[in-house]
C-alpha cells in the first residue's frame, strides 16, 4: 500500500504543475484569480473532511500556522513561476524535496548508506544537466528573469517547508489530527490569497470565471490535496524518507519535463535527457 500511496504522489504534484501551466498559457495576467480558486477549493475539500474526522489538539495549531505560511508561499510561487519555462520550474521545485531528505538524516534519523549517499549525488547531477543551457551563441536572447528566480524560490522554500511540518506534525502526533491540521493551515493560505487578490488587479475575472479555463484551477487544487493526502500516509509508513521524497522529486520532473516536451514544445538539448536517466538512475539506488 504505501508503494501505492508513493506512485499516486508523484502523479499528483506533476499534474498541479501541468494544470498551472494551461492556466498560465492562456491567463498568464490573472495568477491572483488562480491561486484564489485553488485556495477556495483546497479549503473546502479539506474542510469537509475535516468535518467527518473531527479531532482537536490546540499544539496542532501551531504547525498549522507554519504549514498555512508554507503553503501559501509556496503555490503563489509556483504559479508565477510557471509563466517561465515549465521543465526547469518543475526541476527547481522538486529539488525542495531533496533538500527534506537531508533534513531527515539530520533530524529524523533517517539511515544514510553508500548507495543513497551516490543516490543524492547523481540527483544533483541530474539537476545540474537538466539546467545547463550550454553556451549562449551572439545575437541570442538571454531570457534569465529575476523575477521568475524569485517566484522558484518561493516554491522552493514552500514546497520544503510543507513537507517538513507535515510530516513533523504526523510524527509528533503518531499520524493523528492530519485533517485538522490541513483544515487550519489551508484556511491560513486562503487569508494570504484573498488578501493578494484583493490588492492585485481584478479586471476581467467575472470573463474567466465564465470560461472553462476555470476547471484548471479546482483541478489543480484537487491534485494538491490529492497529493498532501498521500504524503502523509507516507509519513507513517515504513519507507524511508531517502526514498520517498527524491522519488517524488525526480518522478515528478520526467513526468513533467515529457509532457512540456510534447505539449507545450519545450526543446531539451542532449544532456537535458542525459539528466532525466541520471535521475532514474539515482532513484534506483536511493531505493536500495
């Protein structure tokens, strides 16, 4: 079963990126409308649940807040940056999970062996390839944008701290009170939300909301919580987090670097593809 639970994260957190991606494509300009209905229906799903599994431990709270701070960060981030390239967007974010395998060997003890120690390292080969753009030949765009490394920061830093306090809180509390725990935190992002939506430009919502761009949001909502469903299954079950989350990483990444490749024509040099067989390469080893 947890293999079950590992296979369906990895679909659900490529999709939340495809989804935002169509979104992007065709709405690029009104980000604050999606990141609003995503945040709404997030909320009410968990909610509902939270309503047929009803506990309540006030400690709870607490990483709540954290998660909700996380959260939000995290998928605004990931939405603007998603305006960029959709492949290296993906491989900056997925790398976050990465950095929470180190952190469980740090702080969860998590068993460090030879073959996970290669594992971690072809993985950040695998990044470094899938990245490199090569040299830029003259006359050639340099299209870098400051403004989209911040918004992969921010998921970078929300993806990890979600993750962190999640699995910390299921620990901590033998895997009890997770709906209350995304009940509270999602109600926390949703306040950060309303309030970016309310302070950024509305002109043209009531269009979108009418048009069937709209279903790319609630889908995209659904697949995060989807996804936050089995992370934390996994993080009572008897898989290590040395597995876990690279292959949530580096699974999510292929699957979102073929579809960008086939759908939205993202061109991949050589080495970019050399990086994706590193990357199952290392998720072989890190399965050992």
């Amino acid at each position: 079963m947890p293999y079950l639970y590992l296979i369906g994260a990895v679909g659900f957190v490529s999709s939340a990126n495809i989804f935002a991606s169509f979104y992007n494509r065709k709405h690029g300009d009104k980000t604050g409308l999606y990141n609003l209905v995503y945040a709404i229906v997030v909320w009410l799903i968990w909610t509902v649940l939270y309503a047929f599994d009803f506990s309540f431990d006030a400690r709870v709270l607490w990483y709540a807040l954290g998660f909700g701070v996380s959260y939000a960060v995290g998928v605004v981030g990931l939405v603007y940056a998603l305006k960029g390239p959709v492949t290296i967007t993906s491989l900056f974010v997925q790398t976050s999970l990465i950095g929470t395998t180190v952190w469980g060997f740090i702080f969860w003890d998590a068993k460090f062996t030879a073959p996970v120690g290669v594992g971690l390292v072809l993985v950040f080969i695998s990044l470094f390839l899938c990245l490199y753009k090569g040299e830029q030949k003259e006359g050639e765009e340099n299209k870098f944008s400051w403004g989209w490394l911040l918004s992969a920061v921010c998921a970078f830093v929300g993806n990890a701290g979600c993750t962190i306090i999640q699995r910390s809180q299921q620990t901590a509390f033998d895997g009890r009170h997770g709906n209350m725990l995304m009940s509270f935190a999602t109600l926390v992002s949703l306040a950060v939300c309303v309030a970016l939506y309310l302070y950024g430009d509305k002109t043209e919502h009531k269009r979108v909301l009418r048009s069937p761009s709209i279903a790319y949001p609630i889908a995209g909502g659904v697949s995060n919580l989807l996804l936050n469903v089995c992370v934390m299954k996994l993080a009572t079950s008897v898989l290590s987090p040395s597995l876990v989350y690279p292959v949530i990483a580096v699974g999510g990444l292929a699957i979102v670097t073929l579809f960008s490749l086939f759908v939205f024509k993202e061109k991949m040099k050589w080495w970019q593809w050399l990086g994706i067989a590193v990357g199952a390469l290392a998720v072989g080893l890190l399965s050992i």
